[in-house]
C-alpha cells in the first residue's frame, strides 16, 4: 500500500507527492521553527549537558570558570557527595514505620534527577538610554527575586531563560527541549519547565553564577516582544500541560505557579480593563444623576439627619490599593537590596521623570490587547522583533500602523469619557481631579508614548514630510517603509474580528464576548443619555406621548431623515457627475439645518419644556453612541455582506482621519518648542548615545537630500544639514 492509500501497483506519484497529498498541500506540516530545531540538534550533541543559548547572550571569563560547579548540580544528591540514607534502611531493621517513611522521602529526594538549573541574568543594554533602562528594570525583579522565591520555596520555577543548563540524557528520553506545534507553543521555552515538573524531575536556580543579556533597545522591538510573549501565555493558558500541573499542586505552590506564568497577564488584563470600567461607572453616574447619593436616617435623638454619598469616595480609596502599584514592590524590594535605599530611590526618579510610567502603561496595554486576542480570537505567531540601535526616527504612518487600532484608539476613548465626566458636573462635592487623574495619566500615555520614545520625532520639517505621506497614504497609495496603504492595513487589523482565514476556534464565542465588551458599555450609554432628558414636547392625546423616549424618537428619527437623505442625495449626484448640482444641495441643505436649528432654539421653545441646547447636545451624543455600537456590531457579525464591510471600512477611514490629523497636529506644535526635543535627547539617551542619535539625524537629512526632487527642497535641506552638523559638533 503506497502512503497515499492507493496499490503500490496503480500508484504512478512520486513518493513525495504522495506524502502531500496524504498530509497537506504542502507536505509534512513542521511545528513552530526554533523549539522543532531544538528538539532535532538534541541527537547531535556532545556530552551530558546542553544549553540552548540565544545570540543575545553574553558571558566573560570570571563567570565561565564556575560552570563546572553549575554542571555538578545536575547529578543526582546522591551521587554528589550527599549522605547515603540507604545504608540506614538496609542495616537497621528496628525502624519505626513513621522513621522509615522519613527516611524513604529521603533517598528518593537524593536520587531525583534534575532535568534543568538556571541562574541569573543581567541585563548590559540598560546603559543605552532609557529605553534599554526600562527593558531591563522591567527583568530585573523577575530575574532575580522572583526566580528566587519560586525556587524555593515553591518549586514552580520553569524554563524562562536561555542560559539555563538542560540535563541532556534526561531530556533525550523524557519529552525533548520544548514543544513545538505551530500557533499553540508560541512561547516555547516554558512547556520544558512545565513538561519536565509534571514528569517528576527537579527544576533548581543557583545565584552564584550570572551571564549577560541584551534586551530589546527600541520602542517597537519592546512592544514586538511583548505581543509575542502575551499571545503565548494565552495559548500556554489553553493547553494540558498548565492544566495538569494547576490541578495537581496544593493551594499556595499553585498560586505561585498563577503569579509566574499566566497570573501576570491576566493581572495586567484585569488593570488595562477595570481602568476603563471605572471612568465608565462615573460618567454612566453622573448621566443617570447618581452621582451624590442623599438620604435621610435619625440619631439617637430622633433628629433627621441628611447624609450625603459619592461615588468618588470608592474611586479615590480603589486608587490607594491598586494592581499597578502592587508590582512594584517586588522591584524596590530587590533594588534596595542591591543598591541601597538612596540609590534606589533616584533610580526610580529617574526612571519616572524620563517617562517610565508612559513606557510601561503602553506596555501594559500591548499585553492586554494580544493576550486577550490570542484568547478571543486565537493565531498568535512568533515575532521577529531585532535588537539593534533605534536611532533613527519611525515615521508618523509606521508608528500609526503599530499602535492606532491598540492604543491611540482607547487612549482618546478614556479622554473623551474624562471631558464628559467634568462637563456633566454632576457630583458637585466631588474632587474630580484626584478622582480622574490615573485615567489621564493612561490617556496621555496611550496616545503620546509611541511619539515620545521616537527619536528625532520632534522636528517640524519631519511634521510636514509625514503630513504629506499621512494624506497620500490615506487616499491609497503605498508607503514605503510599512509596504501597505490604508486600504491593505485596515484589512488586515479586521482580518481577525471579520474571520476571514476562517480559522477562530470558536466564532460564536468571540461573537458574544466581542459584543458583551464592545458594544454593550456603548448601548447602556445611549440609554442613560436618554434618561437625563428634561424635554417634553407639548402634544395632545395621553400622557405618554408627552414622555422623553417619546421626545428622543421624535428628535432622532429627524436627525436621520436629514443625514439619510443628504448621502442618498450625495450618492445619487456624485453617480451621474452632477458636482454643481451637489454643491447647490449641500449650500441649500446646510442653510435649512441651520434655520431649523435657530427655529428650535427660538422659536419653537414655547411648544416644549427644558434646556434645548443641553437636551439637543444629549441627543446628539446619544446617537452617536449608538452609531458606534452598530458600528463595532457590524464588525462582528456582519462580516460577509460586502456593503456591511464597505460602511464598517468608511467609519474607521473617518476615525483614523480625525486622530491622525490631531496627533500631527499636536506634534507639529510641540515640535515648534524646542525645549521638547531637547528634554527628549536629554533625558532618553546617555550622551555617548545622543551623539549616535544625533548622526543618525544627519544620515537621514543626507538620504532625503538625495532623494529630494526639485532645487528649492535641496537648498531646504542644505540648511538643515549645517543645523545637524553645528548640533552635532556642538
């Protein structure tokens, strides 16, 4: 029988294109690239020890002679010199059944084969500015304090670095290096730990050894790793191998097992989510006006009392005791340690004035997005993030495509939902300052980060070279640097959420969930919106009709006559050619709206009750609300109706245009000020490396000189070179 089914007599394929027609179109289907090389190289290798080390990983001489002690540790107790407990069991027949079973825990923890043993890194790239600063900080706890307190006295400590020695013939006979099915053992290197814990072995940490490591250095390498990194915690959270080992631990080894894998991701979930829940509940308040509770209760004397209560109170004392300040501590703790408290203390100053706490919400956010993707939608997939020099400056279109749909998006979301929260002014005793400051503080961060941690991003002459290629590149054509246009970039960010691979593991399930976190939080907005209206439209009949829903349909199904028929009559003359015809519709349309308005507000005020510019800024802002909602619905389950997707594309197309267009806004008056390129060289960039960032500048400006058209563009950018040479001689 041939492989693919048929008589070896009938069969005239080669074997090779029997084998594919048996597996796959494209032959035998190979796991995830570097654990299947991995596990392959075992076989070749010499000796008794293995280490699968990355080329980021540094070592020096002082550090390599202790690696005979490490390599020792691999052997059994027994075998090292422990005492033999054996000789007890075999010569000494009078032993009590408690003494014995003493005794056999014993020997058999002597003769546990330890299948790996790590030790410590340090990372050497923190000297290259603040971002290499933060990387590393952000390793420094876990790979030092961490590690140690999972080792003992947990025992939960897996394979998370490179350097740890893996005990070759154990490994050979006992699973391999790591796992390697494609899309689900993204992050490798832990399913060894966790293999080789479930088989019984002794994983160990040893301090008295340590070896270098370079960290990623730039922004988007930073944010590449970490959407690598979360997107195979969420398939490692899925799979049997965490589950086995969760339910078959006691309570608190199985809570540090919770904090050292998964537990991190699911916390920074938790923190990136109920942020937006809590700015949420405060505007949903103040529009239901709930803001200040009142309600009256008597003393011992019998005398009315009237207590008053905000919700305020709840969210300044949440903000006390919170996730993000709890993950400190573990840093500070080592930090002290090491350092000493006044060191430590101007380390972490410095870290906050040049922007750790921008870095690191922006990091949080990049976690929380693809970890819950991963979970939602599934198709993470190893990144190839680099880990050279940022010293040139991203584009304005690179850095939008990176993060608009993940972190611009939301950071104008909270800020929006924090203006609405001071402009309905609801609770009158609150503070809202210290109430929404953390919300501002996400905001800023989520929207600015990407433009601050970008060197040379502050210049006017890059603003206007980027505004150029926004518009270009909105209108369709490609850039250059990321090889896409709109058109392909906004395809491929709704490629999940539309599940035009086909490949969700369950489409029904990332339906409800998308819906459930999208599009209801918009809905329950639309409708407390509704309920804060005081107007009342005087008309005859029962009383009904005299309601506030009654009034909101009214007023809402006019608004949408309007709108409906200026695109209908937009399509229908844009269609035939007729331009002066559409702008004589649009000049007439424009002024009838504006009459209709000052009839509204004038005129007809005497046939209804309230504040009409207040009720029609409430529904104003509650259809939009709903538009929204309808819109993130469509993205979800109106995937196949290609009108459906034609609207969807339009919205974001608008979104996209408007928070470009305020982003570049902002930068090119910020850039206008120079102290804010000055504070960016000085505090992102050691001097040694401002000097490198500052001929990068140059590179760039000569490349562009080359490629500069015309002879007044070459003699701008002449100038612009002697201003990069007098900053970099100076």
């Amino acid at each position: 029988m041939c492989a693919c089914g048929r008589s070896r007599r009938l069969c005239t394929n080669t074997p090779a294109c029997c084998m594919r027609r048996r597996f796959s179109n494209r032959g035998v289907i190979v796991g995830e690239g570097k654990p299947e090389n991995q596990n392959h190289a075992v076989i070749f290798a010499h000796g008794e020890a293995l280490q699968a080390i990355d080329m980021n990983q540094d070592n020096n001489l002082a550090e390599a002679i202790k690696i005979r002690n490490l390599l020792c540790e691999l052997q059994p107790a027994a075998h090292r010199g422990a005492p033999d407990v054996s000789k007890s069991l075999n010569n000494d027949s009078s032993l009590m059944a408690s003494k014995m079973e003493k005794l056999m825990i014993k020997v058999r923890k002597a003769e546990t084969p330890t299948a790996l043993i790590g030790c410590r890194e340090w990372i050497f790239s923190e000297k290259a500015g603040a971002l290499g600063l933060f990387a590393a900080s952000a390793e420094f706890a876990f790979s030092t304090i961490i590690q140690r307190t999972m080792d003992h006295p947990a025992h939960v400590r897996l394979h998370y670095g490179h350097p740890d020695m893996f005990n070759k013939l154990y490994c050979m006979t006992r699973g391999g290096l790591s796992k390697a099915t494609r899309q689900l053992h993204i992050s490798e290197d832990i399913f060894a730990g966790m293999n080789h814990t479930l088989r019984g072995a002794r994983l160990k940490y040893s301090e008295y050894i340590s070896v270098g490591k370079g960290r990623d250095m730039g922004f988007d390498s930073i944010n590449a790793f970490e959407m690598k990194i979360a997107g195979g915690t969420a398939n490692a959270c899925i799979t049997r191998d965490l589950w086995r080992l969760a339910t078959r631990m006691d309570l608190f080894r199985c809570m540090h097992l919770f904090f050292s894998s998964p537990g991190y991701y699911i916390n920074t979930w938790l923190l990136m989510v109920t942020i937006y829940a809590s700015i949420f509940s405060l505007v949903f308040f103040s529009f239901a006006n709930v803001s200040t509770v009142e309600f009256r209760e008597f003393d011992s004397v019998n005398t009315d009392v009237v207590v008053k209560f905000d919700w305020s109170n709840t969210y300044t004392a949440e903000g006390l005791i919170q996730l993000g300040l709890l993950s400190l501590l573990p840093y500070l703790a080592e930090l002290v340690l090491e350092t000493g408290v006044i060191p430590a203390l101007l380390n972490i100053l410095y870290q906050i004035v040049a922007g750790s706490l921008a870095f690191f919400i922006a990091r949080q956010q990049t976690s929380r997005v693809f970890y819950e993707e991963a979970l939602q939608y599934g198709g993470a997939q190893y990144l190839a993030t680099g880990r050279g020099f940022a010293i040139t400056s991203s584009s304005f279109i690179k850095l939008y495509t990176n993060y608009g749909r993940t972190h611009i998006y939301t950071g104008f979301e909270l800020g929006f939902l924090c203006i609405l929260f001071y402009i309905l002014d609801d609770c009158l005793d609150c503070n809202k300052g210290a109430t929404t400051w953390g919300v501002w503080l996400v905001s800023a961060s989520l929207i600015f980060a990407p433009f601050w941690f970008n060197p040379n991003g502050f210049s006017i002459a890059k603003v206007k070279n980027d505004y150029r290629s926004w518009k270009q590149w909105l209108n369709g054509e490609v850039d250059t640097v990321t090889g896409t246009s709109w058109h392909t970039w906004n395809r491929k960010q709704l490629e999940k959420a539309r599940n035009d691979k086909r490949n969700q593991p369950s489409a029904y399930l990332a339906v409800l969930s998308g819906v459930f976190v999208q599009v209801a939080p918009l809905i329950l907005l639309a409708f407390v919106t509704m309920t804060r209206l005081d107007l009342s439209i005087e008309l005859p009949g029962p009383e009904v009709l005299r309601s506030k829903c009654v009034s909101f349909l009214i007023a809402t199904a006019i608004i949408w006559l309007v709108v409906g028929l200026t695109c209908k009559a937009g399509t229908h003359f844009k269609a035939r050619a007729q331009e002066r015809s559409w702008r004589l519709y649009s000049f007439f349309t424009t002024i009838a709206v504006v009459a209709l308005l000052v009839a509204y507000l004038a005129a007809l005020s005497r046939w209804y009750s309230g504040n009409g510019f207040n009720n029609l800024c409430l529904i104003i802002y509650a259809n939009v609300s709903l538009l929204m909602a309808v819109h993130r619905a469509a993205v979800l389950i109106a995937t196949r109706s290609p009108r459906a997707r034609a609207v969807v594309d339009a919205g974001f197309l608008f979104c996209d245009i408007v928070a470009g267009g305020i982003l570049l806004a902002t930068v090119g008056f910020l850039s206008l000020i120079g102290v804010v390129a000055w504070a960016q060289h000085q505090l992102l960039f050691g001097a040694s490396f401002a000097r490198s960032i500052r001929r990068g500048e140059l590179v760039g400006v000569l490349g562009h000189d080359r490629a500069s058209p015309s002879k007044k563009g070459r003699m701008l950018d002449k100038g612009a070179i002697n201003d990069a040479i007098y900053t970099t001689e100076g």
